[in-house]
C-alpha cells in the first residue's frame, strides 16, 4: 500500500518565476563578430557571461534568418562559452525556426520593443472643436480634494541580500536597507535604491522603464543595467568605486557618476 502511495508523488516540482537570462537582439547576422563580442564580455566580467543562459532576439533584422545561419550562430555562440537557450517571440517565420533549431521560444524580451502581431494603431482623437469667441471670465472652482494613491508601494528589503539570492520587485521600486553581497541579484520595474554596499548585480527598469534609476551608497557592483543597458564593474571609472553614485539611461548609453 506505501508502495501504491508513493507512485502518485511526482519525481520532479516545475515551477515559473523571475530567471535573470541575458537577451541577445541581434542586429547584423554575422556570427564571427557576434562571437568575438561575446567572447569579449567573458574575458571582462566571466563571472557573469561565461556559460551564459543567452535569449537570441532576431526582431531587429529585416527577415528572420534561415535555419543554417541561424545554426552557425548558435554554434559560434557556444564555442565562445555561451549557452543560447531560446528565441525572443516574434513571427510565425521566427515561431518555425525555433522549432527547426529545437528551442523553446520566450515573449517577455519583446514586448518591449513592439506590438504583437495583428495590434494597430489606437485611432487618432478627434479634433478639438474650434474655439468660441471669449467670454468672461468666471471665478476659478474650489479646488477637489487630493485622490488617495492607489499604487502599490515600492517593496522595502529590510535584511541583506545574500550570495545567491534573487530579490524582484515586481511593477514597482525596490528599496534595499543593507548589502546586496557578491552573487546576489536584485532586480525591479522600477528603481532600486541600495542604502549598503552594491556587491552583487542591481537591474532596474526591468520590463523597459528607460527613467528608472539605481542608487547606492557603496558602489562595488559586479554589474549594473537600466533596461537592458548595462556595464561591469571592469567599465566602471576606479574613483566611483566604493563611492555613492546613481546609474541612469542617458539615450543609448548608460551614464554613473558620483552623488553629491
């Protein structure tokens, strides 16, 4: 009977949640470079990029590639010690060619760049109708009563976050009181303000947010990103090591400078 029992418990538990896996939006297919590139960004920071989970973007191309460039890449990718694990969503063309490659496909990557298929435009509004002639003025209204705030609080990380630790918070800030140590994550939506040492990696503007920002009062991060735009503590100028700076998006390029 505790035989009989035991064949009905799953050998396995499959579950879905927040997975720090880096997006490769591939905008020229030529696999030599963008394995050379990669190969690059292991020598400066391997401790992040060397066997890498890798999401290939194809979404920047004129035309999803065929299967044998698409092959080639995935094969130049991997001998530069990355690991492609999945195509961006895209088309039914790019739905087909992660089925030839045998890989799963992931839509989060690209809801930030454009619409699904099929969305239109929202139609324009109506024009303003003409204005009248003038007429006179009348007493400005008492002003309404403030609406309470309705959105939800940024999420507050009152203990540190440890090596191997991941901390999300999701469509909101995050604000954390201690140390974020080596290895450990934090990632939110929104910005990130880090009152302790920033040892680990600290990405705000997760879902594209371009005005989030991040601030720390001991900068010692092994990366840094503002919606997908990101450095390593080896691009980081020596003098704002150790020092309290805010990273923000400037454009395309990620901008760090000391807070006074």
């Amino acid at each position: 009977m505790a035989a009989n029992a035991l064949d009905f418990e799953p050998a396995g538990e499959l579950k879905f949640g927040q997975v720090g896996i880096a997006n490769l939006r591939v905008r020229r297919l030529d696999p030599q470079r963008l394995a050379a590139e990669m190969r690059d960004r292991i020598t400066r920071a391997p401790n992040l990029f060397a066997r890498a989970a890798v999401v290939i973007d194809f979404g920047a191309l004129p035309a999803t590639p065929p299967v044998e460039d698409a092959q080639r890449l995935l094969a130049a990718l991997r001998e530069a010690g990355a690991l492609p694990v999945a195509l961006a969503w895209g088309n039914q063309d790019n739905a087909r060619l992660a089925e030839a490659l045998g890989l799963p496909l992931l839509a989060k990557f690209r809801a930030q760049y454009e619409r699904p298929e099929g969305a239109t435009e929202a139609p324009p509004a109506d024009e303003p109708p003409p204005p009248r002639a003038a007429e006179p003025e009348a007493p400005p209204p008492a002003a309404a009563p403030a609406a309470p705030a309705t959105g939800e609080p940024g999420r507050i990380q009152a203990v540190p976050v440890r090596s191997g630790q991941q901390i999300y918070a999701d469509n909101r800030d995050l604000t954390v009181l201690g140390a974020v140590g080596a290895g450990a994550e934090v990632i939110a939506d929104g910005s990130i303000h880090i009152y302790g040492p920033l040892r680990g990696r600290a990405l705000a503007g997760a879902q594209g947010n371009a005005k989030a920002r991040i601030f720390c009062r001991d900068f010692q991060a092994e990366l840094v990103a503002v919606a997908g735009h990101y450095k390593v503590l080896e691009e980081i100028p020596k003098e704002l090591h150790g020092k309290a700076v805010q990273v923000w998006l400037e454009g395309e390029e990620l901008r760090i400078a000391a807070l006074d």
